[in-house]
C-alpha cells in the first residue's frame, strides 16, 4: 500500500488556521488609532488638569488678596469709625451741655419769674378776697350770725375760713328783704344763700346728746360748709335710751319752771291727830 492516503487523511485532520484580525492590516490601523486617541485623551486631561490647578491657584492668590486687602480697608474703616465716633460723641456731649445749661438757666428765669408772678397775683387775690369777706359781714350778722372767729389761708389760691353762730332767727320777709339788699354784690348774696340752705339742713340733723354750736364756712374756689355740734353734758355719759337734743334743752328749761311751782304751792295742813300728846 501507498503512503499517499495517509498524507490526504493528515491534510484533512489538519486544516490550514486562519489569520488572525491581530496580524491583519486593519486590525492594525484600528489598534493603531485608538492608542492614539487615548494618549491624546490623557494628554487633554493631564493637561486640564493643569489648567484647573493653575486656575485655581490664581482664584487661591486672588482671593487672598483681596480678604487681604478688605481686612486693611475694614481695619482703617474701623479706626476712622471710632475715630469719628469719638468726634461724635464729643460734640454731643459739648452740645448736652450746652443745652442742659441753657435749659436750666431758662428753667431757673421762669422758675422766678412764676415765682413773682405768683406772689403778685397771691397778694392781689388775698386783697380781692379780703374785700368780698368785709363787704359780706354785715349782712351776716343781719341774716341773724355772729361771725366769732376768721382764718386766712395765705396758700395758692387764699382762702378764708370763718366760724359762725346762730345769734337769732330771721323770718322769711326779712331774708327777702336781706337777699334784695345784696343785688350787686354776687359773693355776699351766695354766702346769704348759701347760710339759708345750711340753715334748713342744721334743722333737719340731730345728733344724739349733742347740740348745734356753729358753721364753719371755708371760703375758697370751692366753698366748703362743716356743722359743729357739741356735747349737751360734757361730763354725762351717753346711753342708748339718751333723749335727742331738743328734748334735753326742753327738760332742762322745763326743770326750773316745774321746781318754782313746786316751792310756791302752800304747806299742806298736818294730820288731825298727829303730834304729840298734850
């Protein structure tokens, strides 16, 4: 037998191999191509990468520079604030006194002033009051009061305070007439009435033990009236059955009355038989 089928049986287990894409041209320009597109991928970014380093060293030096250079301008703003501030502070302080002085020298001028004015017009008002109280005294005495005694308030405004009792009664046609005397006059003609209206009060106020004494009439810019009472029995105790005032006053005038009829009656005539024995 020959050797030749052997030799086709090799060549059919043995097939010829491809080329590989590796040894093939294009494979080649590809592989060529994309080694250079990365290294000029990591060129651009090796050099971004220094552009943004650079950069952001320049904004590192910029920006200390300026924090540099606003912290000298804030500090120099800060020496010429307080520096102003103090100029400030001592202008006000000049100008406060200046005005403190002058209000209280203006303070002072009116203050004595006020003060003259005052006892001008205090003078003037005692005198004015004065005269209104003379002018209305005889008319009290003729409404039936006894003027026992007068105060003068020297105070802003005066007063006058006067002490009055009850002398008599007037009847109605005298204090007409009175009232009818007094036109003209407006303050004496208000006390007289102003007396009558008191007058009706005091009649209609009893207290228990006590007894009207006087009026005391404050005469200001609001008159004011205050009725005096006194105790009957300045040394009897008061108790709760005490008669009022006027039924004391009628027991103690009726006392001596019934003690001189008493005294005036006859003996009485002794008994037949009494005695002693002859």
């Amino acid at each position: 037998m020959s050797d030749r089928p052997d030799e086709e049986d090799e060549g059919l287990a043995h097939p010829p191999e491809p080329e590989t894409d590796e040894d093939s041209p294009r494979a080649t320009g590809l592989w060529s191509r994309l080694q250079s597109t990365a290294q000029k991928v990591a060129t651009g970014a090796r050099s971004a990468a220094s552009k943004a380093a650079q950069v952001t060293a320049d904004v590192a030096r910029e920006t200390m520079t300026v924090a540099r250079e606003g912290a000298s301008e804030s500090a120099a703003m800060a020496r010429h604030t307080a520096s102003h501030l103090g100029e400030v502070r001592d202008q006000t302080a000049s100008a406060f006194a200046k005005v403190g002085k002058s209000v209280s020298e203006t303070t002072i001028g009116i203050a004595q002033s006020a003060s003259k004015t005052i006892a001008v017009a205090s003078a003037e008002a005692v005198k004015a009051l004065v005269n209104n109280v003379n002018e209305a005294l005889p008319y009290i005495e003729r409404a039936g009061y006894r003027v026992s005694e007068i105060e003068l308030g020297l105070s802003v405004p005066p007063k006058v305070v006067m002490h009055l009792a009850l002398d008599e009664e007037i009847s109605g046609e005298m204090r007409e007439a009175l009232l009818k005397d007094c036109e003209g006059r407006w303050f004496t003609r208000q006390l007289i009435e102003r007396l009558h209206n008191v007058r009706q009060i005091q009649r209609a106020t009893q207290f228990v033990g006590m007894a009207f004494d006087e009026i005391e009439i404050e005469v200001a810019l609001i008159p004011s009236v205050l009725l005096h009472y006194r105790k009957v029995h300045r040394t009897l105790r008061l108790e709760a059955d005490t008669p009022l005032t006027d039924a004391v006053e009628a027991k103690e005038a009726a006392m001596p009355q019934a003690q001189a009829s008493t005294e005036s009656l006859p003996a009485a005539p002794a008994e037949a038989g009494s005695g002693d024995e002859p």
